[in-house]
C-alpha cells in the first residue's frame, strides 16, 4: 500500500481544508505531554551524567540501580562491580539503556511522544503537518518492535529494585529493623514500576499469546485476564512511575548533600 496515497491530503481521504473540525481543547493533552516530557528529560539527563549524589545509606537512586562500576560504594553494588576500572563515566549511563529503551518503545509512550513532539498525528480528528506515513515500517521506528525484549529485561531491574526498596530497611550500620520515610517512597515507586511493568502489552502477549483454547490453558488465561485488567491502566502507571522514579531520585540527592535529614519512624 503506498502511504502517501493513503495519508493525509491523498485521493482516497475527504478533502477537508481545515485542519481540524474539533472544537475542545484538543491541544491539551500534547502539549501537557510536552512539557511534562520535556522537564523528565532535563532532570533526568543532568541526575544520568551527575554521577554524584546518587547514595546514601540505605537509599539508591533507581537512576543508577543497579549500580556496577567501581566508583559505586561497595553497599550499594548488589551486583558486585563487573565494569572495572575501565567505566570512567558516571554509573548511570552504563545501564541507562535498559530502562530508557523499555519507555522509548512503551506502546502507551509512543502513542504520547508521537503526538507531542511530532504531532503524528497530534490528536485524534487532527490532521498531521507531514504529507507522508510510513507508520513503523521502515528504519529507525521499525526499531520499536524490541520492546518485547526490553521488557524481559525490565522484570529483572524490576526484581533488582525490589531487592533495593528491601535493603532501605537498614540503618547507616546496615542493621535490619528500620524505617525511614525514603523507605515509604521506595515502596511506592517499586510497586508503580512493578504494576507499570506488568500491565506492558508484551506481558499480557507474553503470557496469554498465542494460544488456541484459552479452555486447555486455565492458569495462563487466569494471568491473562490479571494483566489484561492491569493493561487498560497502562497509559496511568506509565505516568505515575515517571514520576516516581523522579520523586525518588530527588529525594536521594537533597539527603546525599545535606540539604534535608530522612525521617526515621524506627
Ligand atoms: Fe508500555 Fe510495554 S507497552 S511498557
């Protein structure tokens, strides 16, 4: 099929001048995702390269879990430190494609960025600016079809977070049996990644996928409909554990450089 035939000003489409019929705010949603995207990024982006800042007993920042170089303190290597002296550069960037590449290729986040910043389209009922579509057919969006790979490795950071969000009930001499308020906040962004990362459209193909008979496979139809529930919130969880994970690093750094003590409950 040629897609500039089918796109937007092509023969086979109603020739409406207008870019829009729509009357409501439309924009909105794009340019809250814009924004809201925008500032991650930033944030993100300067926490990645940092490279300081990002641990203080018991607490790591998810931006640089797990945390494999040398220039990691020993407590927060759960993984050991397999990078060696060679990783000269901030321990965030060595993992940062994991968990960057399984949100790139998020089919909740694509259908977000695709609007925002490329307005392709910006809203449904709103022409796009370009003339052509070649959907995901072609180099680099073809690409987006790993996702299914960055989640398999998405349940393992998950299961790595986990043990993290576990050890922050320790005290600075790395007793078991205490509790602070980043612990609370670590419990909530796990379980925001967890339900982010469950509720994937590759974890509800993944596990109710190619089957005949739902009938002849009672568990994994039991899981499915666990996930299917899940997944009509994906849009939600991928929102909340963006902003989590952000809430959760910041908390790190103010208590890393002395700008606020964690509260301990015992
Ligand atoms: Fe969003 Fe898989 S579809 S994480």
């Amino acid at each position: 099929m040629s897609t500039t035939q089918a796109g937007v000003g092509g023969p086979d489409r109603a020739q409406i001048e207008e870019r829009t019929l729509r009357a409501d705010r439309w924009w909105l949603y794009p340019l809250t995702t814009f924004v809201v995207f925008t500032a991650f990024i930033v944030y993100a982006t300067w926490r990645a390269f940092e490279g300081a800042n990002y641990y203080t007993t018991p607490y790591l920042s998810p931006f640089y879990a797990p945390c494999l170089a040398t220039s990691c303190p020993e407590s927060a290597s759960d993984l050991g430190q397999p990078l060696g002296d060679w990783w000269r550069l901030s321990p965030a960037l060595a993992i940062l494609v994991f968990p960057l590449g399984f949100r790139m290729t998020c089919y909740y986040y694509r259908k977000a960025y695709y609007r925002a910043f490329w307005l392709s389209p910006p809203a449904c009922g709103v022409a796009e600016p370009h003339g052509a579509y070649s959907g995901e057919t072609r180099f680099p969006l073809i690409l987006q079809n790993v996702h299914r790979w960055f989640w398999y490795v998405a349940m393992v950071f998950g299961v790595l977070l986990s043990i993290d969000t576990i050890r922050t009930f320790r005290n600075d001499e790395g007793e078991w049996g205490h509790m602070g308020l980043g612990s609370l906040l670590f419990i909530a962004n796990v379980v925001l990644i967890w339900l982010y990362t469950l509720s994937c459209h590759s974890c509800r193909h993944t596990v109710g996928g190619r089957l005949r008979h739902f009938s002849k496979h009672p568990v994994r139809y039991k899981l499915w409909t666990w996930v299917s529930r899940l997944n009509t919130k994906h849009g939600v969880y991928a929102w909340l554990s963006l902003f989590s994970i952000a809430l959760v690093d910041l908390y790190v750094y103010l208590l890393a450089t002395d700008r606020i003590t964690d509260l301990r409950f015992f």
